[in-house]
C-alpha cells in the first residue's frame, strides 16, 4: 500500500518526488503493475512496451533482471521530452540575445547572419547555413563566465513565451515523458538526456523541470578555460566548439560521461539513430523508443522533411530494429500538463 | 537508534552499504556526531574539520545549510584515495601491458619507449620524457574497443600485485577516506574522482571499491569514434588525447561533467591546486583537505621533491587558503584496511 501511494504522489506530481532526490526506491515492476504508473499514456503498444519492458527488468529471478546499477536510460531532449517546433528553443533564445545584445553591437544591424535576426529575416538566416549559426551561437553563448551564462539562461527561461501556445517553454514538456521518467526513476533507473543541444542551457532548469541533475545531462559543448579574474578563478566560455553531441557523437558523449552502456533510449528523429542502435544492439533486454509527432492539433505533425527534428531513417528501421514508434496522437492521451 | 546503527554499519563495511546505492539517507549531522563515523581517524584538528563541516552544511537552520542536491564533493584519485608511490598503478598497468604485448611487437626490442620498458632501464624510460610516456599510453590504450579495454583492465586490476605491499592495488586504498567517503554519503553527498589518471583506467573498479559508479568519474580521456565492426556498432580508442584532468584542467572536467560548484575537495599534490581553489573561493562554507604523505612506515614520505605526487605550492599556501593538511602519520590511526 506504502508503495502504491508513492507511486500515485510520483505520478500526480513529478516536482514533488524529485525533491526526494534521484535516488530508486527499488519498487518491484510486478508491484507497480497494479497500479497506473503511465495515466496520460493510452492502453496501446506503446505503454505495454515500456511495462512489460521495466517489469522485465526490475524482476528478480527473471532472465531478464538487471541490477539497478545498470539500469541507466537516456533521452533525447528537443522533440523527446518538449517541444522544438516550429524551431529549436535554444534557437529562440538565440534571436533574443542577438536582439537584446544588439545594442552595444551598432555593426550587427548591417552584418549578416546578424542583421537577418534584427530583421525577422529567415530567409537570409537560413542562407547563412550552419557557419552563420555557429557565429550567432559563439556571439551569444561565449565570451563571459559559466556563472553568468547560467544566470543569463536562467532569466531568458524563467519569462520567454513560445510563439502558438503563450507559455513558458518549460511547461511545454510532454506530460507523458514526465511520467515515464518518474516511473523508471521509482524501479530504481538513473536517467541522463543525451540531447543535440547545448549542456550549459539545459542544465540550469532540467532538474526542476524533468527531475534531471545538471549531471545527468550531457549535451554539446563550446571550450572553457580556467582564468583569474580579480584575484578568483572563473571558468571562462571560449567562441570554440568543443564537442557535438549528435547522431555518431551521442555514443561518445554517453561513454565519456556514463562510462556504462544504457539499457533503454528514447528519441524522435535520425539524430538519435546511432544512440538507438548502440543501446539497443547490446546483450541482455533493451527498449528503444521513437516519438514520432502526429499531432497537429495537440502539439505538432512532422517527420520526413522536417527542418526540425527529421525523422526519415529511424520511421524506415524501427520494425526491423525492434524500436517502438510512438504515435504521439494515437499513443498519447494527453500531450501537455495544462492539456485539460 | 536507526540511524546510528545505520551509520556504524557503513562505517564497519562500506562495501555493504554501496550495494544500498548512492543515494543520500538524510541523517542530520548532528545525529551522526554521536558515534564515530570515522573510526580510522585520530581525534585531531583534521577530524574535527570533516565532522564541523559537514555538520554544519547539513543542520537545517544553520546559516551554511545546502540542499542536498548541492552537496557535492570532489576526490583526486592518485594519493588521496589509493597509493601513487613509487609510481603510479596506472604506470604499472603500461609496463605490464607492453611485455604482455611485446611478443606481437618483435620490434619494440630495439626502440625505445619500449625497449626500456622491456630491459626495466628506469633511466632510459625517463629520458623518453612525457612524449616516451603517451608513446606508451596509445600503444597499450588504443587501438581497441571500449569494451575491450575494460576487459583488459577488469583482468589486470584483478591479478596485478604492487612490490611492496604484494597485496592487490585495490587494496592499497586509504581506510580512512573510505570512511570519509561513506560518511559523506550518509549526510546527502554525491563523491567524484576528479584524477589525472585515466577515466577508462578507473571505472572498472571504482564502484566495487569506493562506491563511486562510472558516471562519477572523472579523468583524463583519449578520443572514440563510433564504428561498425561485423554489423555491431563499437566504440574505438584512438591514439589521440582528448583531455587532461590535471591542474587547470580539473575545474574545465568538473564542470564538463557535474556542472555544479563542489562544496568539498580533496586532494594530495600541486595537481590538485586549482581544483581546489576552484572549490574553495566560492561563496559559503566550504571544504579543502590536501593528504600529506609523511607515513614511511606504513606508506610513504614525499612532498616538495617527489616525482610522483608532488606537493609544493600546495604545502605553501595551504594556511592562508584555509585548506586542512592531513597529517597522514598523525591524523590517521590506521591507513590501510588491513592494518592491524
């Protein structure tokens, strides 16, 4: 019964158990069946996968039982766990510094790629192609302390607003994301985001948000330097990339900073291709999940031509590979926690 | 009466209470100060400076209270927690490596590093300077799978024995901050290895030993790349460095990896200043302890003129930083687990 009502707060409120720390419970997936650990997920494949796949798991005696320890999953962030459509959220943080730096940069309002933010002018942004965003990114994510890019963050985050729904982009995380990371999280897993985007912003809000310590999240990376600055050491954020953590780079980053190979991974697009596959082709009982957006009305429909999130090469092997596609419309009975 | 008996547990078999996870119980540390948590240590300054730290940043209400998912500490390896001298287990590991590899290398008979590694001419491996000593690294490092090299090390750390000692190197580790280490634990705190020694070399054992799991360890790294061997996607070692976890590297691989300011840091050499200093100049109550190795009979004496572990600037400055020098001859009644 204790664990039952555990269970039922995890599921009602995930901020609440997350101040409980990251720590398992080591609740039996038999003991969690009675309940329903998973309420904003239909009665669908889906759902049965990830069940039948932790009771699996957390079952002593079953083959397949691995032991806590072992019981790392990762996530995607961008399309995984919120939303990053129409564009990536750390892009619209982008345009909001070019424009709140804009004035102490006169130059910027006839220098591409940044005279295309000030003008709103997507063509001539996306002209500038991936050498015109990594200038915008070292603009705005560069040149000052780890501290004040985390204060900088943590601002932009706590009063941005998305564009179609009017909220704060932290409350456009998928519900049912939310509890599939409590429920791995009450069967004893330790769960990481393995996410294209930059580590420095997502850090300051994942564990209030997702229940995730800033070291459980691993990301792509721009250099840091250790410097003296009035007589104390600050790390300072240096205009070079450090390492991408995307597609082939998602296993590197998983080993460099895990060191221990996840038994379940989630994504959405081709970009978790190679993590998929490296967890999922691993000895021993794996779970690899796809969610693929359907859902105009709710949040987004997109795949095979998306500029955000393509998904072309994982919709094509997921039979073959064993991985299970969410249908987001289908699968999903609610998207958003304010969702009615 | 719980929780003391919880504690004495810990403290009389910390093994056991690793297999608990790593998750902090809560117990305040005025509960604790009751028993000893830290049997191994003599009542001196050096134990009182632990016990008052963690006290304090763990009694709700003190003025230096942390929440518990900001307790965070940080471990150098190499003569803070196991034994670095007369040269590194890391260093042993290569030496064993190429003979055991030399068959297949007729030509390492005549070229140096390697030869000297064969023939044991200390004075021609040291004249290889550092470029003789990555030399030797990438051939015994690389050029092999992740899990390859996991296996290679699981095997050796199992059956390599030190000169003096002919006790396993795993065995060689400090009584005393194994204490430490359990303790902290006990009171909330997450422990990191930050080393210069490699991260791969580590995560073998590190679990099993300290009750440190993979993901908290932190070290020096060579390059992977993703490739596919017989279908199966592998993680290869490269023969390239990625990142030195020494000195100034070590606050840049604590924020790569934690992403979150330490409250403690221990350490044993000038290796360890900046991560130090890093720890310590931040606001609010902190910890610094620096192991001084002044025990030659029941381990070793070195400091300003070793050539492993040397510790000069640290010894210096220690005073006036606020940093807590162990006096390992005087501060610890036992070093080892099997002392008397």
């Amino acid at each position: 019964m204790k664990r039952r009502s555990f269970l039922m707060i995890a599921v009602a409120s995930p901020g609440m158990v997350l101040l409980n720390g990251t720590g398992g419970t080591g609740v039996s997936g038999a003991a969690l069946a009675q309940s329903d650990p998973l309420p904003s997920w239909n009665d669908t494949a889906a759902k049965q996968a990830i069940l039948s796949f932790v009771q699996a798991v957390t079952t002593e005696g079953s083959p397949d039982f691995v032991t806590p320890s072992e019981r790392v999953a990762v996530f995607d962030n961008d399309g995984t766990l919120w939303v990053e459509s129409p564009i990536y959220t750390q892009l619209a943080f982008v345009i909001d510094r070019v424009k709140a730096l804009a004035p102490d940069h006169p130059e910027w309002a006839s220098t591409q790629p940044f005279q295309a933010v000030l003008e709103n002018d997507l063509a001539a942004l996306s002209a500038a192609g991936e050498e015109g965003l990594i200038e915008l990114l070292m603009a705005t994510h560069a040149g000052m302390t780890t501290e004040a890019f985390d204060a900088v963050v943590t601002g932009w985050i706590a009063t941005a607003r998305d564009g179609r729904f009017k909220r704060p982009y932290t409350e456009l995380v998928y519900q049912p994301m939310l509890e599939l990371l409590a429920y791995l999280r009450a069967n004893g897993f330790e769960s990481f985001i393995v996410s294209g985007g930059g580590i420095e912003f997502m850090r300051p809000w994942t564990e209030a948000v997702y229940g995730i310590p800033p070291q459980n999240v691993i990301g792509s990376s721009i250099r840091t330097e250790l410097r003296m600055v009035d007589g104390k050491p600050v790390l300072m954020r240096l205009p070079q990339v450090d390492f991408i953590d995307d597609k082939a780079g998602k296993p590197v980053g998983i080993n460099a900073h895990i060191g221990r190979r996840p038994i379940a991974a989630f994504g959405n697009s081709d970009g978790d291709y190679e993590m998929l596959e490296w967890v999922t082709t691993a000895e021993g009982r794996r779970l690899g999940m796809i969610v693929h957006h359907t859902d105009a009305a709710r949040e987004y429909a997109y795949d095979r031509n998306s500029p955000v999130g393509r998904l072309d090469r994982g919709l094509d092997d997921a039979a073959t590979r064993g991985w299970t596609v969410i249908d987001m419309q289908a699968d999903w009975g609610r998207v958003f926690g304010f969702d009615g």
